[in-house]
C-alpha cells in the first residue's frame, strides 16, 4: 500500500490534468505513518513496523540563487502596487540582504533597529544570542523606506514588517501578498 502511495504521488496531476509530479508529499506521509505504527510497536500494539524497509521516492532539489535583477522587480512592483505588497516586497529584498529567513523578518520589530545596524534574533533557536548586521546602503534604505510605509490608524509601530494594521504578518498572509 505504502509503494502504491508514492507511485500515485509521481503520478499526481493539476486540477486542469497536467502532470505534476509530488515526490516530497509521498515521503513526507510515508515517514509520518512510520512513526506512528513506532509509536504502535512502542506502546506494545505492533510487533514489527512494516513501513520500515520502505524505499523514499526520489527527489531533486534545485539550488539557485536570487539575481539582483529579480529582487529589483520585485521591489518595483511591490511599489506599484503599494500598501501590503511594498511592505513583503521590502521585508524580501531585507531578507535577501541580510540572508534570514521569511520568519526572523516577519519577526523584525523596530527597537532591533540600532545606529549601528539590525540587531537580529534567530528565528529557530531563540536562545541563541543576537546577531548584528551592520548598515550597507541598501539596507539602509530598504529599511527607511519600510518604515515610512503609511499605515491604517489603528496600526502599531511594533513590527518594522508589520501588516497595514500593524500587525506581525502570518505565513498565510505572507504568501497571499504574492498570489493576488
């Protein structure tokens, strides 16, 4: 049943019919599964897990990087359109420059801003101490720029990255900025 599972996952298609293969998907539910029927030997209900020998599907993950050319277009089209999409395009551009992840942006709040750069927060382990990154230019501007973003009225000044009421963006919201 498992082998039956990823080969639908490498057949899988689009709601028009086109292939679209989703080899990560089927190992994802097959490792979780696993776990689970662990969890059954462990609790004495299983004597063996038969998801053990299981073969993965094989995937292939793309490297490759973000040109400047393609974050300046972001950028111009952020400002284009103004409002909730300048202010992910800017969070973008400041997680490029600074390379941290969407949530540690996401996360920025203005009092990490200092005279002598961002004072950043690992968003994984928050134990960790502080990072600083100093000002370049474009940082510099990046960040201006966010900041100065009119917000509604009711809008905090807590987040640099904040939504236009102020508020930390979710990982939903985030994503909706770039799909509509």
């Amino acid at each position: 049943m498992a082998y039956e599972y990823l080969d639908a996952c490498l057949q899988a298609t689009d709601k028009n019919g086109k292939l679209r293969p989703r080899p990560e998907k089927g190992n994802k539910e097959i490792s979780l599964a696993r776990l689970v029927l662990e969890y059954g030997i462990r609790k004495g209900l299983l004597e063996s897990n038969p998801l053990d020998k299981v073969t993965k599907n094989k995937t292939a993950k793309d490297k490759r990087y973000v040109t400047n050319e393609e974050m300046d277009l972001a950028v111009e089209i952020g400002r284009k359109f103004g409002g909730a999409r300048l202010i992910v395009a800017l969070a973008l551009r400041t997680a490029w420059l600074c390379v941290r992840r969407s949530v540690e942006v996401r996360a920025l709040q203005r009092d990490a801003i200092k005279d002598t750069g961002i004072l950043w927060q690992d968003g994984k382990n928050r134990r960790k101490p502080a990072v600083l990154i100093e000002w370049s230019p474009e940082l510099r501007a990046t960040i201006d720029e966010a900041i100065a973003i009119k917000r509604n009225s009711v809008a905090g000044t807590l987040f640099v990255f904040g939504n236009m009421r102020g508020q930390r963006y979710t990982k939903g919201g985030w994503k909706r900025c770039w799909t509509t």
